[in-house]
C-alpha cells in the first residue's frame, strides 16, 4: 500500500505531465481527488528552513526534483504567476 507522500508523488507526477510544471499549480489545484496544490505549498514551507541554513535537501524534496527542478523556485510564486 502506498503512503500518502507516494500517493501525492504520483499526483506530482501525473501534473508535471500533462503542465510540464509544477510551480502552476495554486493551492486551488486538485489532481486525482488530492488537493495537490495545497500538498506542494505544505511541501514547499517545510523545505525552506533546512535550505536556509544550507542543509541538504530532505528525501521529499529530491523526490520532488526529480519531477520538477523548479518544483520549489527561490523567487515567490506570486511573481512567477504575473
């Protein structure tokens, strides 16, 4: 049975295919029933603070890399969605 972090994973994935990205995705954003924008908001909070003092990425976050490089870009989304 897959975690929930798989499951999302997936839905990652499934997005990134048909978007080409994931940094689009709003956190109105659902994807096979998961509200997977939301799930990368809370994915990107808890990335920061480890990058911001230079820490490695977790095993989340390079999973998350591996569907999207820019999966959680250093400028705000805000910007990038003008």
């Amino acid at each position: 049975m897959a975690t929930h972090f798989q499951r999302a994973l997936a839905c990652a994935r499934a997005y990134a295919d048909t978007h080409g990205t994931l940094v689009n995705a709003t956190t109105d954003t659902v994807q096979d029933g998961l509200k997977l924008g939301q799930w990368l908001s809370n994915q990107r909070n808890k990335d920061h603070a480890p990058q911001l003092h230079h820490g490695a990425p977790s095993p989340r976050a390079q999973a998350l890399s591996a569907v999207d490089p820019w999966w959680n870009p250093p400028w705000t989304l805000e910007s990038q969605r003008s």
